[in-house]
C-alpha cells in the first residue's frame, strides 16, 4: 500500500463558510500568538520555547479564552507543527549561511488558515465527509464528494481555500502495483525548451516544451507596471493586481496541465518499466552568474 492525496473541491453553504472563516481566524491567532512568543524568547536568548511546551500550554489558553475550544484540539496542535517546522527549517537554512532566510512572518486577518484533521475529527460516509468543531452556530460541516472517490484508509483530511474556493486535501491509502523489473530503461534531460528521452537501444526522442509563460509574460509586465504607478491599494491598484495576480494563475495552471499531460504519455507509450530522470535544484541554478535573466524567468517558470 502507498499513500496519494486526492484534492476535492467543495462549495460549503452560507452557514458553513461562517463557521470555516470563525475557525480559520482563531488558527490563525494560535498561529501568531505562539510565533510572537518564539520571536520574543529568540531576543532574550531563551531557547526553552519549543513545540512540546506551546501544545502544553494549549488547555489553560482555552481555559483563559473559551472560544479556542471551538476548534477541534488535533487542528490546533497542527498549526503549531507548522511553526515549528517552519523555525526549523529557518535554523537550519540560517545555519547553512543563507542570508536570505527569514523568520517565518505574521498571517494577515485575509489569511485563511489551512485546517488538518490528523488521524480523528472527522467521519467518512458513502458519498460525504464531516469535520468536527464546536462553534456555537452548530452547523455541521458535512460535504458532498463524488462517489467515484472510493477512500479504504483515510489518515489526514485537510480544508483549505485557494481563490475564493474551497478544498479538501484528502491523504488515504492505494494499492501499489507490483513492480517488475523487465530489464527495460527510459533515461530523460529535463530542460527549459525541450524534454530528450533515449532507451538502451541509444533511440532519441525530444518533447518540446509548449511555453505558455512565454504567451502571459507580455501582459503580465504591462499589468504590472500599470499597477505599480498606481497608489497602493486604491481601487484601480486592486483592479489591476486582481488582473495581474489572474494572468500568471493561468499560465501556471497550462503550465501544469501540459506537464501532467507529458508525463502520462510518456508512462503509456514507453515499454520500460524503469524511468530515470535527472534531478535539478532550481534554487542553486538561479544563484549561478553565468547564467543570464531570460534563463532565471524561464527556471522559475
């Protein structure tokens, strides 16, 4: 067995989106409340304040602010996972000398915490999923899914919103098809312009790229050069970074339905049962100086 995430978008009515934006804000706060108390313990240069002793003080905080019970206690815990993973990962970046790594920020009140139900708080039926909470509206954050969705094992339900709408981020359990080395390879160059295969028979085969950042990076520099001469947050400023913001989520999102439509053609239509491909690191080829501005846009793409 293996684990995949399966993403399922949900429209929660009126009543629910109360009770998710109710839920999301006192996240957020746990959120903010426990990283100001990190940022304030890393001042003085008290190094005590860890995961253990914030999920601990959890019970006298909901004690204090009864509203903090509203959220279920699993969902609480794991936003202060996430803070401590993000410090970590700070620590050891700031240890590697990056001097480009910050101190994880502060959510803003637009900021829609994203919920994780690890392991319980929540109930699975045939065609439905329902979240626990405790809200005071009472209404149940029951949701619809296709049936075609058939979950054995369900470990962690996620909800989250992304424009406006939402998702869940489902991890389950799916049976893995038994691997059988039939002797046969499939080596590909992963590039900017183009994709080239070759097999053990030493047949090349190239897939060129369709480059739809190419086609949006015209109007997105007008958009947003228009917006930048406007004053910060004024209406026509909102207008055009709205515009702006909607440019690059299309071309990510061709970007994306092109690349996943490759890599399924390329698993049918290949004999080999092993792939090999090479690994890149973005990150370290943007940093390198020989390297000039049209290839940094077109990495980051």
């Amino acid at each position: 067995m293996m684990q995949l995430t399966q993403k399922i978008r949900i429209e929660p009515s009126p009543s629910q989106e109360i009770v998710l934006d109710a839920l999301s804000e006192k996240c957020r706060l746990i959120y903010n409340f426990a990283l100001s108390e990190r940022k304030e313990a890393f001042k003085q240069g008290i190094k005590e304040i860890s995961y253990i002793k914030q999920q601990n003080d959890l019970p006298s905080i909901k004690k204090q602010y009864p509203e903090y019970s509203w959220v279920y206690s699993k969902v609480l815990q794991h936003i202060l996972r996430t803070l401590d993973a993000n410090y970590k990962s700070f620590f050891a970046l700031n240890k590697k000398g990056d001097k480009d790594a910050n101190t994880p920020k502060f959510r803003g009140k637009n900021y829609f915490t994203t919920m994780t139900y690890n392991q319980s708080g929540f109930k699975v039926g045939e065609d439905w999923i329902e979240l626990s909470h405790k809200h005071p509206i009472g209404t149940k954050l029951r949701f619809e899914i296709p049936k075609k969705f058939a979950f054995s094992k369900i470990y962690q339900i996620s909800i989250y919103k992304k424009e406006k709408q939402y998702f869940l981020s489902i991890v389950c359990d799916k049976q893995e098809k038994e691997f059988v080395d039939n002797q046969q390879y499939q080596a590909f160059d992963l590039g900017v312009m183009k994709q080239t295969a070759v097999n053990l028979q030493g047949k090349f085969l190239e897939f060129w790229n369709h480059r739809p950042d190419k086609y949006w990076q015209k109007p997105t520099e007008e958009l947003q050069s228009r917006r930048d001469h406007c004053r910060k947050y004024s209406p026509k400023w909102r207008m055009l970074n709205t515009l702006h913001n909607k440019c690059k989520r299309k071309s990510a999102n061709q970007m994306k339905d092109f690349q996943h439509k490759l890599s399924r053609k390329i698993v049918n239509n290949t004999k080999a049962n092993t792939l090999i491909i090479g690994d890149l690191s973005p990150r370290d080829m943007c940093k390198k100086e020989k390297y000039k501005k049209g290839l940094h846009r077109s990495v980051h793409n």
